[in-house]
C-alpha cells in the first residue's frame, strides 16, 4: 500500500530531524488517561486520550510536524465542548513515546494505535463511533490507515493535507536532492479507493498547498457527502485557531450527521 523504498529514502535522508520541531513538555495538558502500548521492537508508544461521553464519536488524531502542547490542548478543549472524546497519538519526537519517528514504520505504529484504541473501547465499555483525523503530515498518516479501517469508520477528517508528498517536503524546506520521486504517499491513489466520506479542511492561504493543488486530492474522494470547508486564515498552523468556534461547530455538524444525528433547529427570535 505505501512505497517501501521510497519511505527508505526518507529515512536514510535525515529528513525527519529537518521536518519536526522540537517540542518542549510543559506538562500542562492533563489527559484523563496515557494509553500505553508496543511495537514490534518493545519499545512503548502512548496515545492522550481526553474522554467524553462514552456514546458520542472518538476521533483518533494524527498530529502535524510542527504541533504544540498549546495547539493540542486547543483541540482536547475544543473536543471536549461537544462532548467528544480526542485521543491523540504521540510521535517519539513529542516526548512520551519511546524510540524515533521512521517513515517506514510510522503506518505499521499507526496501525497498533487504532488497534489500541479499539481494546481499551472495549475493556471501558464504550460504543461511539470512530473517527480517524489528521494534520498535515498526520493527514498522510490518517488516510493510510482510514483506507485499512473503512468499514469500522464513521467518517474521515483531514485538515491541511496535500495531493503530492515531494511538493510538501519542498515547501517544508526539505532540500529537493533529498526527496525521492513521486509517489512518496500516494494520497490521492489512496483516496481514490477510500469510499466512506471525508472532510476536508483548508486554509485559503496555505503556504505549503495552494486550494487548486489540495483539489486534486479532495477530487478523488468517492463519497458524495464528502465536503472540502475553505478556512479564512494565515497558514496552516494558524488555522484552528483563527477560525475559532465554529471549527469545532463544522466538525460536530458534520460528524454527527455520519452518524444519524441532526443538529437542533435554532429557535427564531422575537
């Protein structure tokens, strides 16, 4: 499903080190539980999971290279007020997880996380639906394993994600002699296959993506309830928190209606 050879490439290149920012725990985001497991190789992964409602949806979040203790703790509140439970997965490079981030393995860990997930849904007695979402590098992440895990998905979120892996790295200051050719990812032969629905989120003024460039992975989608939502803001980075509460507002919508739910009429003043 992913190019072998050419994830490789990432690793031996040092592109990683480039790629992610170092991230300093301040250790003021208080998870309700660390979900531990292991990989192959013993070493241990940990997920935050922040819980709600044991009924509504659980979104199994994917992080962006560049996210913050302050970006995630904006999603675990924002979650939280609508009663979602957010359970975030940790790369090595964010501190609680064990060993380092590798292109190669990152899909096969992602794959342990939902497992995870799945086991501890079952041990608390919890029967909302699933959600797999992703951030710019996570968006690649998320669609890998939202493609393995289709059937038990309510839907998929992907926010600043992009059509061509190279185009990424280049505009993530990723020198180009270091990249492979395409298709590092193949997000968009990925998408092509993945039929449940999928929301797509952007900013207008993507540094990394331009919309026409992000249309051509949103155009693959099969579903027709799939909707591609146009973000007023500066960057990538500045997106959640620009829009401000009707990011969560859309997600809510959205996601509640994959599974049955209608949002309530407003009443009419006066």
């Amino acid at each position: 499903m992913v190019e072998i050879e050419k994830l490789k490439e990432l690793d031996k290149s040092g592109i990683k080190d480039k790629l992610f920012e170092k991230r300093v725990s301040k250790n003021d985001i208080a998870p309700e539980e660390l979900l531990h497991f292991w990989d192959d190789e013993g070493q241990r992964l940990t997920a935050r999971i922040f819980s709600k409602e044991p009924s509504n949806p659980h979104v199994l979040y994917f992080p962006a290279e560049y996210e913050s203790e302050e970006t995630l703790k904006r999603l675990a509140d924002g979650f939280a007020s609508i009663n979602f439970t957010f359970i975030a997965f940790e790369y090595p490079e964010f501190g609680l997880s064990q060993g380092e981030f590798s292109f190669l393995t990152i899909f096969d860990k992602a794959s342990l996380f939902f497992d995870s997930v799945k086991e501890w849904l079952k041990e608390t007695k919890r029967n909302g639906g699933l959600v797999i979402m992703g951030r710019s590098i996570g968006s690649a992440i998320a669609i890998n394993e939202a493609l393995k895990r289709e059937k038990e998905l309510l839907c998929l979120v992907i926010e600043s994600g992009f059509s061509s892996g190279r185009q990424f790295f280049e505009r993530s200051g990723i020198p180009s002699n270091l990249l492979p050719e395409e298709p590092i990812f193949a997000n968009r032969k990925k998408m092509a296959q993945f039929k449940k629905s999928v929301l797509f989120i952007h900013s207008s003024r993507d540094e990394i993506q331009s919309l026409p460039e992000v249309e051509w992975l949103v155009a693959e989608s099969r579903s027709k309830a799939t909707q591609f939502q146009i973000a007023p803001s500066g960057t990538r980075r500045e997106l959640a928190e620009a829009v401000g509460g009707i990011y969560f507002e859309i997600l809510e919508q959205y996601i509640n209606l994959r599974r049955g739910v209608r949002p309530s009429r407003k009443r009419k003043r006066g």
